[in-house]
C-alpha cells in the first residue's frame, strides 16, 4: 500500500486496512479511496494466489455523502 496515495491516517499511521485473522477492515473518506483499496487488495490477491469471498464481503457508507448509485468491484464481483 505504499505506492498508494490514500489518506487515512491516525497521528501520522496509516489506518485505512486493518488486519484481524483472516478478516480485512478497509476504511476511506471517498467512494474512489475505498475502490482503489479493494483494487490494491485483489491485485495483491492475484499475484500470491489469494482468493476473497464476495458473498463474506460487504460495503457500508456513513455520512451525508452517501451515493446510491456507487458500486464497489472485486475484480468482476460487485460487493454488496
């Protein structure tokens, strides 16, 4: 995620991908930011032969900017 420009940040920390177990927590301020997280995910998936489980996988949205039409993609699978 180092090439990435994707700011969410804590007191200078990175925290827009926390880990857990087999769990990936992505956070984002914009619909853009968080795609380009899932995108830097599947690629990263792609290249270590990792495969992601979109019927695990769900999006959420919070804020006054929320955008219905707004669709995330793993690769070719929209995440609901």
């Amino acid at each position: 995620m180092t090439n990435s420009k994707i700011q969410a940040t804590e007191s200078n920390v990175f925290a827009g991908c926390i880990l857990y177990a087999d769990g990936i927590l992505l956070l984002s301020s914009s619909y853009s930011g968080l795609q380009e997280l899932v995108n830097i995910c599947y690629d990263y998936g792609l290249c270590w032969d990792i495969k992601f489980n979109s019927a695990k996988s769900h999006c959420i949205s919070f804020g006054e900017c929320y955008s219905p039409g707004f669709i995330v993609l793993l690769g070719d699978l929209t995440l609901n």
